[in-house]
C-alpha cells in the first residue's frame, strides 16, 4: 500500500547533533511543561523515547498520532526501517511499509500559518532568505513577522525542518498519502523539508533511536531479521498517573536558552545552523 520516503532519500547527507556548554542555571520561570496530550511515550524493545507533537505546525498529523496510540494500534510494531545516520522508521501493521491504519489518508501539512500566538522563538544562522528558529521545540523555517502586517489574516508562511530527532510522518509518492508510518530523525537532512509532514521531536531517547537495529542500504534500510518494536505507545495524558512522565523544556524564548545558543553559535561559527538548537529537558515521574 504504501512504500514510503520515495525517491528523495537517494542524495541524503547526516550531520551529527551538537549539545550545548554549560552556561548559568535556568531560572524556574525559564521552563515550561510539556502538555501531556502532546508527550508521546514510546516504549520500545530497546528503551523508551519521549516526543513532544507539534499541533501548531500540523493538527491533523498530531491528532492522528494521538488517536492511533490511545486505541493501543502502535503496540508491537516493528522499526520496520532502519537507515544508521538518518532515521527510524514504524507504525505499519504488517511490519513491511506497505500496510497503514483503517483511518482515512491524511493531507500533507508541509507548511502552516504562524501567528504571533505560535511562541516562536528566533534563532539567526544558518537559513539563507529565511527566518529560523523553534516552535516549540520544533525547528522551523518561516517568513519574519513583518510580513504578517501585509497578510489578510495576520500570519505568515512557516514549515518544519528535518533536523536531528524532528518527529515526520511517512508518505507514498502522493503528498497526501499519509496514514499511520512515521519516522524518527537520527541526524539532519534537508532533502525532506517542505516534502514531508514535520510535526514533533524527540524530548528523550535520541539514543535509543539511534541503538535500534538497522537495515541493510541494499535493502532500503528494510529490516528483514528480528526487528526493534515497540511496545507499547500512548499519549501521556492516556497513561495512569502514577506512570505519567514530566517533561520540562527549556523555554526556547528565556534568556538563558537563548545564552546557550550564543556560545553555540560562537563556538560553530559558520557551520551553526537552527539545527545545531537542540531541546534542554527534564523528566520526572514514572
């Protein structure tokens, strides 16, 4: 049914994920708690991983994640594609690429409209003839706010960007194709943007994403023996409190993140990028 990351994956360059220096404590009111609808808990046969959704960027796909993992339908699946460097790919019943959920296809959500309400954060570098920065702890693209003076509903152009542990939804050759596939990113890779649905990032667990068996890139990454599955995937706000991670993020708008990506950006020089702007998190609870 659906054999997915087409053709575009053919020319994909990797570039590693770069942490911060440490630099002064957060303030308490520099974090802000991740809603626990938008806190997808994935546990797996190689550890768990936490990803904040982006419904600001894609509703549709965040409300399709969220609808899947709370009826249980992710249980067992397979990372039925492993590409070492690249990116993880699950969320087919037949474990093949080619199977997807009984929910109708959904319609690609390549771009969105940000308001002022987004809480977009800007981080400069790296994005000629654009604005970057996060949404959230989603790296983006967008217009800058100027431009929402000239628009007749205040909001300007934005799109989600393939970096390092950006959650995306996998597709067939028709963009409106999506279903229920998605797959986790293991580095950057440009290619993707603006030709799939970006629509969270990985919180915790980038390593265990990493840790998951691969495939052959004779095969397309397909792994053909006893593949990585999860074992169980929900919203956090779906799980019993007494097993209901926290997650704090730090604020992307708060000084001392923005602090942290100046050294960063000092010590990148030229090669910093919005992608080099990874999430600094807390977890708590189960």
């Amino acid at each position: 049914m659906k054999p997915v990351l087409v053709a575009l994956l053919a020319a994909l360059t990797v570039s590693p994920a770069t942490s911060f220096a440490q630099t002064a404590a957060p303030a308490a009111g520099d974090w802000r708690t991740v809603a626990p609808e938008n806190l997808l808990v994935i546990d797996s046969s190689k550890g768990r991983i936490l990803v904040e959704l982006e419904p600001r960027a894609a509703p549709r796909h965040a409300e399709r994640i969220r609808t899947l993992a709370d009826q249980g339908f992710y249980d067992g699946h397979k990372f039925h594609r492993v590409l070492t460097g690249f990116m993880a790919q699950t969320g087919d019943p037949l474990g093949t690429g080619q199977g997807g959920s009984e929910l109708p296809d959904l319609a690609a959500e390549f771009t969105f409209r940000r308001g002022r309400d987004a809480g977009f954060a800007a981080i400069e570098g790296g994005m000629p003839n654009a604005v970057s920065g996060l949404v959230g702890s989603l790296p983006v693209q967008t217009q800058p706010d100027a431009q929402m003076m000239v628009t007749a509903d205040f909001r300007t152009d934005a799109s989600g960007l393939f970096c390092t542990g950006v959650l995306g939804m996998a597709r067939a050759g028709d963009p409106n194709s999506a279903n229920s596939q998605f797959f986790l990113m293991m580095g950057d890779n440009a290619v993707l943007n603006g030709n799939y649905t970006a629509f969270g990032r990985i919180l915790e667990g980038l390593e265990v994403v990493r840790s998951l068996k691969a495939g052959p890139e004779a095969e397309d990454g397909r792994v053909l023996d006893s593949p990585d599955t999860m074992t169980r995937v929900r919203t956090a706000a779906a799980l019993p409190e007494a097993e209901r991670p926290v997650v704090r993020v730090l604020d992307a708008r708060s000084a001392t993140y923005q602090a942290r990506i100046a050294e960063l950006r000092t010590s990148r020089g030229r090669q910093f990028s919005v992608c080099d702007a990874q999430p600094v998190v807390e977890v708590t609870g189960a």
